[in-house]
C-alpha cells in the first residue's frame, strides 16, 4: 500500500535505531517483508544521515515501529528537501560541469544543452514526483564520465564505485567503464604504461569498495547477507508492466508460466551478452570518448531490454548517458528521452502526476525545439549515419527521402504517445482486461527502445571505422 | 494602415515648424520602419518568443495543485452569483462575506466563464456552497487564469515590438526584446499573485499593457478604449487613469506644440476630444448602463469602494503608512518606557497592530480616507504637471503613468501589497531602455517582490517562492547588467547593501523566527519587518524616480532651447 516514500523512510528508522550489523537482516526489529533495506551501503549510509537531521526536527518521524506509514505536510516537505538537496550537491553540478567541458560547442549550445538535460522529464518526475533518489546515482556516474573525459581515470573510477555502491543498478553502465578503461589501457601498450594504469585503477576500485563496505566486513556472511539482499533472483523476471522485451513477449507468450526460473535467469543472460557484445569488442579495441558515451547508451538499454528483474524505472539508466549526447545527435535523443517518459506513464498516474507528466514533457519539448530546432536535423548526416548510409543506400534506393521518413516517422511517434497517456488517463480500461492501457504503453515504447537499440549499436560500429577514414584523409 | 499615425505625422511635417517633431521623435520608443524590422526579426529568430510564452505556461501548470488564498473562495463565489441571479441582484447579494466587489465587466466575465464551468463542476456554482473547492474546481478555475492570460502574452508581444532594436546584439540573449520578454513573462510577483495566491491579474495587466502598446503605436483611440474597458474590470487601475487624460489630451488633442515646446491652443482638435469622449461614454454606459436604469448606482459604489476597511490592509503594504504606523508604535513603545505617556489609556491598542483590520494610531494622529486622498493627489499632481508642460512623447506617459501608480501606491487608503505590480509591470518597459532606470527596476522590483512574500505562509510553499524569487532576481539583475555592460555599475554601494540585507531578513522571519521563543509573544514581527524594510525601499525607489523625471524634462528642455 505504501510505496517508495514510505521504503526511504523506513530505511532512515532501521538505519538510525538498529546497530549497522543488524540493517540488512531479518530480525525482531527489522522486519524485511515490510520495505527491506534492499540497496548498496551508500544508500543506506545517506539514510542515516537523513535520519540524524529529521531526529533534530522530529523525532517521532524514525521512531522505531511507532512511525510506520508515517506521513505530514512538514515530513513530506522534509523528504522532499532532501532529495532537492541531494539533487543540488551531485547531480545538477554534475550536469554544469559535463556542458561546460563541452568541446567545440558555443556558449548558448552549452547552455540550452544544460537547460535541457536539467528539464528532461523522467528524472523529475521520479525523483520529486514518484520520490526516489536516482539523481545521486545518476549524479555519481555523471562525474565518472566527466573524469575520465578529462582524462582523470582514477577519480573517474572512484565517482562510478560511488555510484554503484548507492544503487546495484548503476552496474548497468559497468561494462562500458570497464572496457574503456581497458581498451585505454591495451593502446598504451599491456606491458608498459598501460599495466601500470590498469594496476593503478585495479587498487583504487577495490579501495573504494573496501571503504564503502568497511562496516559490512567484520564477517564474510555480513557481505553475503549484503549481496543476497541486492540481488534478489527470487523476485521473478520482470514486474509490474515494464517496457523491455519480457514483458512485451508475454502478452503473446505467458514465459513466466512456461519456463522456470533458472532457465529464465540463463536465457535472459545469454540475451542481454549476445546484445552487448559487439559494442563491448567495438569499444575495447577501439576506445574513444564518443564511442564511450555511445556505448553507455547501448549497454544501458541492452540492460533493460534483456535483462532480469527490470523496474519501469530502470529507463533512466538509459536516459543519463542519453542526455549527454543530446548536443550531437539532439533529434533522436530529444525523440529517445520523450518515449522513456512515456514508457514510465502507468506509474506516473499511479501517482497523480499526469498534470506534472504533461507539463513537463512539453516544457522539455519546447525548450529542444527552441534551442536545437531539431526538426531540422534529420538528414542522415545529422543523425551520425553517414557512413552507414554510404553502404546501404546501394541495396535499398527507395531509402533516398530519409530526412522526411524519419520526420514523418517522429511526428507518428509522437502523436501516438500523446494519444495513448489521452487514453490511459481519461478512459476505463474494459472489465475483462485491466491491463490493456499499460501494455500498451510498454509494448509501444518497447517497439521504440529495440529500434534504438539498433540504431544506438549502428552509429557506435559504423562510427570507429568512419573516424579512421577521417583520420587516413587527414 | 494606420490613418491616426499618417495624420499625425503629416501635419508636423507640412507645418512650419517641424523642429517639435523632430524633437518629439527621438524620445519615442518606436517609429513605423524600425517597429516593422523587430517584429520581422522578433518573429523569425528561432521562435524565441512562443517558447518563452509556452514554458511560462507550463510553469503555470505545474502550479495547479499549489496553496490558494481566499481569494479563490471569492472567484467561485462570484461564479456562483453571476451564474444563478439576475443581473439585478449581483450588487445585493451577500451570502457569502466575498460579496462582489468588481465593476460589471468583471461581473460579466465571471458570467461567461460560469457557462463553461458547470462543464467541469455545477456543484461550485451553488451560492450556498461556501468553501468549495472540489479538485474539478481548482482545475477549472486555474486554467481559466492560465488561459485569460493569452491576452497578457499578446501584450507582451506587442510591448517588445516597441522597443527599439538599436541596441540590438549579436547575441539573443542580449537583445532588449528577449529581456523584456522574460522580465513580463516570467515575472515573479504575476506568477505568485495570479496561480498560487489565485487572482486574474494576467489578463488585466495585459489590457493596460496593450493600451501602453497602442500609445506607443499612436493608435491613441485604441489605447484609450482599452484603458477604460479595462477600467471598468477593475477599479484599482483608476490610480493610473490621470497620466492617460492628460496624455491623451496633451499629446493626442493638442495636435501641435510651439516652437518652445509649449501649449498651443488653437491647434486642439474637437474631434478628437469628442471622439474621446464617445469612447469613454458609450464603454461606460456599456458597463455602468444597466444598474444605472435599475437604480442601483450608489449601491454599486458603495460595493466599488469599502472606504469602513481600515488604513492598511492586515500585512501593512509597504507604503508611507508602513513607515508611518511603525512610527507610531515605536514613538508609543518609548512613550510608555520613560513615562511620556499613560499606559492606562493605551491597553486598547496594545501591540495587535498588524493583525486588526482597524487599527488606532496612539500617539500620531490617525488617518482618514479624506487625507490620504488628498496626500495621493499632492504627490501625482506634479508628475501629472510634468507630463502637461513638458510632454515627452509616449515615454513621457510611462514615466508618468507609473509614478501615478507608486504614487498612490505610496499614499492610498487600503493599499494591498499586490497592487506593486501596477508600477513594476510599465517600469520594465522602460528598464531595458536605459541604464538609470534599470537600476531602479532592480530595487523597486526585488523590494516589491520581496514584500509579496507573506502573501504565501504554507511551508509546502516556502521553497517554491524562493527559488522562483532567486530565478527571477538572478536573471534581471545579470540581463540587465549584460544590456548596460558599458553604463558602469547599475546601483550603488548603499542601493546593494540595502537589498542583500533581504537575504538575512528573510532567514530570520522564516526560519530564526519561528524557532525563537518570540513567536508567542509577538507574533507580528516578522511581517512588521518585512512590511517596514520593504517601505523604505520603496519609498526611495519613488523618491529617486520622482526625482530623474523632474530633473530629466528640464535637461530636455534646455536642449531644445
């Protein structure tokens, strides 16, 4: 009944009423049937401090038991501040620093790519509407790649440890991490330089999470209690409605039904390797900055179409290294950005955010209309598939009006998602099929995330060989 | 196109003395060429301006489930009365204490949206019905503010078109057209006044503005058609009605000056002035004409103007009579400590002040409707002289138009702290035009948005109105210093002494204070605070523009000797 207001409440009474040892398991005092602590020790540690400033406020908002379901004007107006606060001390900075070491980009482009990335809907929605703290996460990782793009590998590691140690789902943007980090360390040579980085950054991810999990380790099954909690496998492979490839599937075929949960952990890992791969091999041999970004944005969505146990939230993984992007490709990240709101759409009106839902999205449109005008950046080149259409345009003539295809296709996109949250949020859904407007929603936006999927994956591998064409012609 | 401007044009320029013209034109904002240049470039540069527009409103959106004061309660109250009685009995009814207290075209407009809202909810169209607010009703209610104000953007637009494009830059963000915008669109006090205090401010400052614009425009029948429709909404806007009769009659009558700049008589045009009058009249009779032939003009009235409130609204505005009560209580509190006075005879009025609708001065002699009247028309009359002797052109009428409304801002009887915007809203026409008057926009502006804190006191609402106040403060104090980059310093050292000081009062009215254990024991202080500091800028913003108005005409002056 309750939801993710009352979990990060909870988490700040258990974290400041019971002993750290006590925090991940079941006890008398910590029952975790009801909101278990079920995030990295990050999380758990910016709970306590919470906790410790509502205690001055309020001590009645964590007592122990007593407070459960607790909620008032100054409490709502408590948690909220914190997220603002937390917003406003990693994510939004974050964000300002990321566009203005912009490279080649005027001062208004920095700006309106700032003002966009800042207004892109999902987050806020999620974040101050629906309550949660993705933006510290999001925040961390945001400096991780900020780092790295200035060549700090070290600090960049530790900024992105951070963020996986406040959400395990951070992991979503491990791999391209790990195979920039590699790739950089392969082209200085494994023997030489490139060892002594590779050991140096090897030391300071495991210092970073030693020093996160210090607390958890007086005992190996403290850790593994830990582990146990963040990777729940017991809670099926998909919920709720998401918009990723189970669930869409399962409208056909009911796979939770037919096949057992081991086989579906396997299958749903061999699915999410087989779609990473290419932009993984592509980015170690090959590493450069765009590339890295690119293939953030893949992974990310390779993740979320493919793998198990995805929220509806989960999107925003993808969003992130999506609005970093936004300045090159802004047609088709402005197009990414509005499905993934809209694919969050039940939710929101579970909530009662639909004036909030459409505000914002329009806001987030207009203000990429007027500083990208991105209407007019959909020819190939602008959509980075230059190369790519150099040797197909070949086999499929009729391709030749991709700017208007492409346009008209937008516009299509658009006015369905208008039409569908018009639908969800005004009619009945018939008795016999409760769910029909959220499937729907998802299986609409995952038709989209799998077209972008592979136009995401087309513009990383196309992209490598293009630049060493450059680089030859130089 | 336009056959008054092609008449006033012509006739200066065959006289024998076109040096009044040529003296004239320089001060106007906009001549015909260079008004049709910035509206082409103001429509095709990316569209800035429907963006702007459109993300206002969607601001405006967001603000629908917010706190609303009573002012809601009286909206739906007269939604309710327009839509159930006759007309005859509009100005009887009072069910509710929110009796309608708004000419009839106000009346009328609730009428017409009474239609629409039993679409979304009749429940709040019944008299009886007091406190309504079903969430249907706030819905319908807010968008019908949201939506009116398509008539304050139409303004604003119309407004930009008359700024001149010489200080146009290279950069948008620079041009004086895109700060003007900004500064009317996203204004911090409308936001706040209109969609969370709940009023319909937008669609009444765009009628004044559009006026403005006309004027400019020298579509003078126009400008003056819409001022007295305009007053027939709302009757607070009679303050600023002396800088449009002179105006009209100096500068649009008068069809010619001498070569001194001075009166000539035999140029006025008594077709203009009856022309004039014909508009006047028939919007009045349009307006007053039913009760009138009802017999119900003094009850009208006596709704129109409630002379039993008291001096000050129950958050003292932050006028002369701020300063003025905070005088007298203070001179009461060291009266009483060193014995001057009888604390015997003074118990009636012990420290309530600021609470009480009638509130007794102890020690100063209290006021009366009659001599703030007679102070608001002492301190217009010379900015009114200043306006027929020395005419300027339309911006002549700005500077005028808005010292009427500080004026009587400064002296009026019941003054709210809302009716700030009146002044606020002109002088940004005029800030992006000169460096001196921007600097006094920054102070009359943060001041006067300052002083409109109080009106939101719900927690939930406390960082909404901060961080609009800091976005909108930010971004005219940095616009504004980018546009007179080469003037120097906007303000002086005192001037930003004086409003970093809010920072700190308003940590301590809304955070120190209610943490301290003087909240029982006084309780009004924050808001005598607040009230008391914003006066004296206002007060100083008046003062110096008084000031640069009148020391202004006679530069000018001198130069056309």
């Amino acid at each position: 009944m309750y939801g993710d207001y009352e979990a990060q409440r909870h988490w700040q009474e258990v974290t400041y009423n019971l002993p750290i040892n006590q925090w991940y398991f079941n006890t008398s005092d910590n029952n975790l049937q009801y909101w278990g602590l079920d995030y990295p020790p990050l999380t758990a540690y910016h709970s306590l401090l919470c906790a410790c400033i509502a205690k001055l406020i309020n001590p009645d908002w964590i007592g122990l038991h007593t407070s459960r379901g607790y909620e008032s004007q100054p409490h709502k107006l408590f948690m909220r501040a914190t997220v603002f606060i937390a917003d406003l001390l990693v994510y939004i900075p974050a964000v300002i620093m990321y566009c203005c070491y912009l490279k080649e980009t005027s001062t208004k482009k920095k700006v309106s790519t700032a003002l966009c990335v800042l207004l892109y809907p999902g987050l806020i929605l999620i974040d101050h509407g629906h309550f949660q703290y993705n933006s510290v996460s999001l925040g961390f990782a945001l400096w991780g790649v900020l780092f790295l793009s200035n060549n700090w590998d070290l600090l960049g590691s530790v900024a992105f440890c951070l963020a996986i140690n406040y959400k395990q789902m951070e992991l979503y943007h491990s791999l391209p991490f790990f195979c920039y980090l590699l790739g950089k360390c392969f082209k200085r040579g494994l023997t030489g330089k490139g060892l002594v980085l590779l050991i140096k950054i090897a030391v300071t991810v495991v210092a970073a999470f030693a020093m996160c999990w210090l607390p958890f380790c007086t005992e190996a099954e403290q850790i593994l209690q830990v582990l146990r909690r963040l990777f729940a496998i017991d809670r099926g492979l998909f919920e709720d409605k998401v918009a990723n490839i189970w669930c869409s599937l399962s409208v056909l075929i009911k796979i939770k039904n037919i096949i057992s949960p081991q086989t579906q952990l396997k299958l749903s890992f061999a699915f999410t390797f087989l779609s990473l791969l290419p932009a993984c091999i592509k980015l170690t041999l090959q590493p450069s900055l765009r590339g890295f970004k690119f293939a953030l944005v893949s992974c990310a969505l390779s993740f979320f179409l493919f793998s198990f146990q995805v929220h509806e939230k989960s999107v925003l993984l993808v969003s992130l290294p999506v609005c970093l992007i936004i300045n090159e490709i802004p047609f088709m990240a402005t197009w990414f950005l509005l499905v993934s709101t809209f694919s969050m759409l039940p939710l929101l009106l579970k909530d009662g955010l639909l004036l909030a839902y459409i505000g914002t999205t329009l806001a987030f449109l207009t203000v990429c209309t007027a500083s990208f005008s991105i209407f007019e950046k959909t020819s190939a080149e602008d959509l980075q598939l230059k190369s790519f259409s150099l040797s197909i345009w070949g086999y499929i003539p009729w391709l030749k009006p991709f700017p208007k295809i492409v346009k008209s296709l937008f516009l299509v996109s658009i006015t369905l998602m208008g039409v569908l949250s018009l639908i969800s949020a005004t009619l009945n859904p018939p008795q016999k099929l409760p769910d029909l407007f959220p499937i729907f929603v998802s299986v609409v936006s995952c038709l989209h995330f799998l077209i972008f999927l592979m136009y995401f994956n087309i513009v990383l591998l196309w992209d490598s060989r293009n630049s060493r064409n450059q680089k030859k012609t130089n | 196109m336009r056959p008054a401007t092609a008449a006033f044009r012509t006739v200066p320029a065959g006289s024998p003395l076109p040096v009044c013209a040529c003296a004239v034109a320089p001060q106007r904002f906009c001549q015909g060429g260079c008004d049709m240049a910035v509206a082409a470039t103001g429509g095709g540069s990316g569209g800035w301006f429907p963006a702007l527009a459109l993300g206002v409103s969607l601001l405006k959106c967001l603000l629908i489930p917010t706190y609303h004061s009573t002012d809601f309660e009286v909206h739906r109250n007269w939604l309710a009365i327009t839509h159930n009685l006759p007309v005859s009995q509009w100005y009887y009814e009072a069910t509710s204490e929110w009796t309608l207290d708004y000419p009839p075209f106000f009346a009328w407009f609730e009428c017409a949206l009474s239609h629409i809202a039993k679409y979304f909810d009749p429940e709040m169209l019944v008299i009886q019905n007091l406190n309504y607010a079903s969430y249907a009703t706030v819905l319908f209610q807010r968008l019908s503010v949201i939506l009116t104000d398509t008539l304050f953007i139409y303004a604003v637009r119309e407004c930009c078109r008359c700024v001149s494009g010489k200080r146009i830059g290279k950069d948008l963000l620079e041009k004086p057209m895109f700060v003007l915008a900004v500064l009317l669109l996203w204004n911090f006090g409308l936001l706040i006044v209109d969609h969370i205090h709940f009023q319909y401010n937008g669609f009444l400052f765009g009628l004044m503005l559009l006026s403005v614009a006309r004027l400019f425009q020298e579509r003078h029948l126009e400008g003056a058609a819409l001022f007295a429709v305009l007053l027939h909404f709302k009757h607070i806007y009679i303050y600023v009605a002396p800088a449009y009769g002179v105006y009209l009659l100096r500068s649009y009558c008068l069809t010619e000056n001498k070569a001194d700049g001075s009166l000539k008589w035999s140029s006025f045009s008594f077709l203009r002035i009856t022309l004039l009058g014909l508009i006047v009249c028939l919007v009045s009779a349009l307006s007053l004409g039913p009760f009138i032939v009802l017999g119900q003009l003094p009850q009208l009235i006596s709704r129109l103007f409630p002379f039993k409130r008291g001096l000050c609204h129950a958050y003292w505005a932050p006028n002369f009579w701020a300063l003025y009560n905070a005088v007298d209580k203070a001179l009461a509190v060291i009266g009483v400590k060193y014995k001057f006075l009888d604390p015997e005879k003074m118990q009636k009025a012990a420290m309530t002040g600021g609470l009480v609708q009638e509130f007794q001065h102890t020690v100063l002699p209290s006021v009366t409707p009659f001599a703030t009247l007679i102070c608001t028309v002492v301190s217009i009359l010379p900015s009114v002289f200043c306006l027929w002797f020395k005419p300027q052109g339309p911006r002549g009428f700005l500077q005028c138009l808005i010292l009427c409304a500080l004026s009587s801002f400064m002296f009026g009887w019941h003054v709210h702290e809302k009716a700030i915007l009146l002044a606020i809203l002109p002088l940004s026409l005029l800030s992006v035009q000169r460096a001196k008057d921007a600097g006094l926009y920054l102070i009359l502006t943060t001041t006067g948005h300052f002083s409109l804190f109080p009106l939101l006191f719900t927690a939930p609402e406390l960082p909404i109105k901060i961080l609009l106040m800091l976005l909108f403060t930010v971004y005219s104090f940095s616009s504004l210093r980018t546009l007179f980059r080469k003037n120097g310093p906007l303000l002086n050292w005192l001037e930003i002494l004086y409003l970093t000081a809010l920072v700190p009062l308003e940590i301590f009215c809304e955070i120190v204070f209610p943490l301290s254990p003087w909240k029982l024991k006084l309780p009004f202080i924050p808001l005598l605070l607040t009230s008391v500091y914003c006066a004296l800028g206002i007060t100083y913003a008046w003062l110096k523009l008084y000031v640069s108005v009148l020391t202004e005409s006679a530069t000018v002056r001198q130069k056309v000797e």
